[in-house]
C-alpha cells in the first residue's frame, strides 16, 4: 500500500446514546445543568473534540420542571408565606428555586406580589412611560406583543393596562 499523502486523524466515535458511556475525560461534565447558552455551548465544545455527532440527546443534560401552580406543592428547605411581600425574601426564593425549576421572573401572583426586579413599575399613565416612545391606541394583536416585550426590557408589571 502506497504512503498516503495527506496524514488524516482516525476518525471519531460517535457520541454514545447515554452519558454514562463517555470517556473518562467528558463523563465527569454529564449529567449537568447548563446555565446559559455559553455555558451549553462549552460542553458542547468540549465533546466535538472527542465524539462525532450532529445532535446531542436531551439525556446529557438536567430537564428542570416547570413551576407548579400552587406554592404549596413546592418543597424547598424554608417555608415562606405566599404570596411574598418582602423583596429580599422574594430574591431569596428565586435563587434557591432556580436551581429545580424553570420559569419567567414574572411569577404567578400566588407566589409573590412584589417587584422583585431592579425595573421601575409600568405607570398607568403613558406620559409617564419615558423609556420609549408608545403609540396609542394599539389596534393590533402583533403590535401589543411587540410593544409589551419592548416594555419588559425597562419596566416591570404583570399585564398590560386595557385603557
């Protein structure tokens, strides 16, 4: 057989079905909770470096639960009283339930009924409204959407104000 002219790298394994398979230098990284899509892009880095594969299963990664309706179904190690009023107390429940659930900072008013964020509450009165710029009336569906996203990004409320 003739030397080959271009000296290509063996290739690689194909990414095992369960992370329990994994080389000893990938499997301490399996089963984690990727925080943000930095740090879910890290571990993904790091098994292209090892493995082939076009798509990795959901079984490599922490599924977290969705928030239940009832505060009281939630056991966490200090019991608090629903709905919280106290923002340091609301910031408190946040952190530790961030860990096992999944949800939006906007949580059911049976869980807090307090601004937890650093935004300033959405005024009822539009000229107040200084962030940006609103046209009113707003007649259609897509432009409440859009215009209630873009006041998210500055203001904290629960719903839209009907007037």
């Amino acid at each position: 057989m003739l030397p080959s002219y271009f000296q290509l790298l063996p290739p690689k394994p194909y990414l095992p079905v369960i992370s329990q398979e994994l080389n000893l230098a990938t499997r301490q990284l399996f089963f984690c909770d990727s925080k943000d899509s930095t740090d879910f892009r890290h571990h993904i880095n790091i098994l292209r470096k090892h493995y082939m594969f076009r798509r990795i299963l959901r079984d490599y990664f922490k599924q977290k639960l969705r928030l239940p309706e009832k505060p009281e179904d939630i056991h966490m190690s200090q019991k608090d009283e629903f709905p919280i009023s106290n923002k340091n107390i609301a910031k408190q429940f946040i952190a530790e339930i961030q860990e096992k659930f999944r949800f939006t900072i906007l949580l059911f008013k049976k869980y807090m009924n307090i601004n937890s964020t650093d935004k300033p509450e959405l005024s009822q009165d539009v000229n107040e409204i200084s962030q940006m710029h609103l046209t009113i009336p707003i007649i259609s569906p897509k432009i409440l959407v859009e215009t209630a996203r873009e006041l998210r990004k500055y203001y904290f409320f629960y719903e839209l104000s009907k007037e």
